[in-house]
C-alpha cells in the first residue's frame, strides 16, 4: 500500500468585505440624529476587513489487501468586522470596535474516514457468503461557533439594537462542539453467469 501525507498553511486577508454603516445614527448624548429630517441613512460599502488563517494536515493510506483510510484536520482562525450588508457596526461611527471572531470560526475540525473491502475469499458456500462485503465509516468533529453576546437592548442609544455589555467582544461567546460517526456495511451481490 502507499500512504501520502501534505500539509497546507492558508493565509487570505480581505479590506473590501461588504459592510453597512448608519450616517445618520442617534446622538446618545441629545437624543436627536444629525440630520433631524430623515431616520436612518444607510450607506452599504466595502470597507469591511477579514482575515483567515489555517493550517491543515491530510494523511491517506491505499492499501492492496482492501483497506484505506484518510484523515484531514484543520486548525483555523477567522476574524473580521462585519459579515454582510444586513450587518450595521454596533457603534455606528466606529467599525473598528467590532473586530472580533467571525460567526464561521471554527478552531478545529477534524475528518476520518475508512473502508474495508473483504477479498474473494474462495467457492465454497461459506467463503461467498463473506466474500464482497465493504465496512466503512466516517467520524467528524468540530468545535464550536461563536455567538455574539448581545444586550438585546440599545446600550448606546444610537437607535440600533445590536449592542453588547460593557466589556464584551463580538462573538466572543462559544456554542457546543459537534462530533458525529457514520457506520456502514454494504455487500456486492452479483446475479446471473
């Protein structure tokens, strides 16, 4: 059999994420908007800023005797300031107090998968009968997401209900992991001469 290994390191980095911005928010201070004429004024740009940084290992094995394997696994670090257009900064003039861990970031996933064809084994009844089934499974992992612990209320009273307590960072909270194993037997049966 053979086995192949690889290691990949990743680095993307991004300044033109789509983003959204309030030009007419709510002064905390007196209560009014700039420009008391209009609500809210919202400009959708690309000033939004990214960066993703991951390294990955992949082992495969092939084997002559009916059995292969392959494991992936991923170390990764996502972290941006806005996620789309729908997302206003949670300060209106200062997108920069968002910069935090993006909703996709996951710190580790982890793939394995494997087969195991059973051979020929032989004519008699007994050995046919065990002949051509195939084991195979699958295990994933992966930690978790990030949640944003917001307030739920207008903190800052900017007039946008995306607010966090003092001293919280965006998506600074975590889900739970997930993990699954997926079993299967399979047979090849083979009809006529």
């Amino acid at each position: 059999g053979s086995m192949v290994a690889s290691v990949e390191f990743n680095l993307n980095r991004s300044t033109t994420m789509a983003s959204a911005q309030d030009t007419n928010p709510i002064n905390p201070a007196t209560g009014r908007r700039p420009n008391p004429s209009y609500g809210r004024i919202v400009i959708y740009d690309s000033n939004g800023r990214a960066t993703y940084k991951a390294v990955s290992f992949m082992l495969r094995r092939q084997s002559s005797t009916g059995f292969a394997f392959q494991t992936f696994y991923t170390l990764g670090f996502d972290r941006n300031d806005t996620q789309d257009f729908s997302d206003l900064p949670s300060i209106q003039t200062d997108r920069s107090a968002d910069w935090g861990w993006s909703v996709d970031d996951v710190r580790h996933r982890w793939v394995m998968s494997g087969t195991y064809l059973v051979p020929d084994l032989g004519t008699s009844t007994l050995q046919r009968v065990f002949s051509g089934f195939q084991f195979s499974g699958a295990a994933t992992y992966r930690s978790a997401f990030p949640i944003d612990p917001g307030a739920e209320v207008d903190i800052n009273g900017d007039g946008v209900v995306n607010d966090r307590a003092p001293g919280l960072a965006r998506n600074s909270f975590r889900a739970f992991d997930y993990a699954s194993v997926d079993l299967r037997v399979s047979r090849l049966l083979r009809f006529g001469g």
